[in-house]
C-alpha cells in the first residue's frame, strides 16, 4: 500500500526544491507514518494500522473507538 495515513486520509504531497538560483525541481513531502497496533476493546480484537502521528494524537485524546467511528463516516478508513 502507499504511503496514506489509514485513518485521516493523509497521502504525500508534491512541491518544488528551489536553488539558490530559483532552479525549480520536483520533491516529494512524505507524511509521519508509524505501523502501530491497537486493542479495540467494543471488538475484543487488536488491529495494525499505519497512521500519522497527527492521528496518533488524535487517538491518545479521544481514544480510538472514537476516532474509528469518525473515519468510517468520513470514509477515510483503509482497512
């Protein structure tokens, strides 16, 4: 699979490196992601997500069975 966070959707973007002398060319901007796995305790099961660190965040606030609940309506789950 590419490099897309499972959970928020994030993928790489793309952008110029520019030279001292204004030379523009093509680089890529890798997102943060970590393979992590996770108990979800509502499914008695652990899964393995890659997910960004923004995400991870994210999870250690509002804990995971929210933060899957909210990908799967915004349809950004990958799994």
């Amino acid at each position: 699979m590419a490099r897309v966070c499972q959970l928020t959707g994030k993928k790489t973007q793309v952008g110029n490196n520019v030279s001292h002398a204004n030379n523009k060319t093509k680089r890529k901007f890798y997102p943060n992601l970590q393979k992590k796995r996770f108990y979800i305790p509502s499914e008695d099961t652990w899964i393995t997500l890659k997910v960004s660190t923004s995400a991870l965040r994210t999870i250690n606030k509002n804990g995971i069975d929210a933060v899957l609940k909210e990908a799967r309506e915004a349809g950004n789950v990958l799994l």
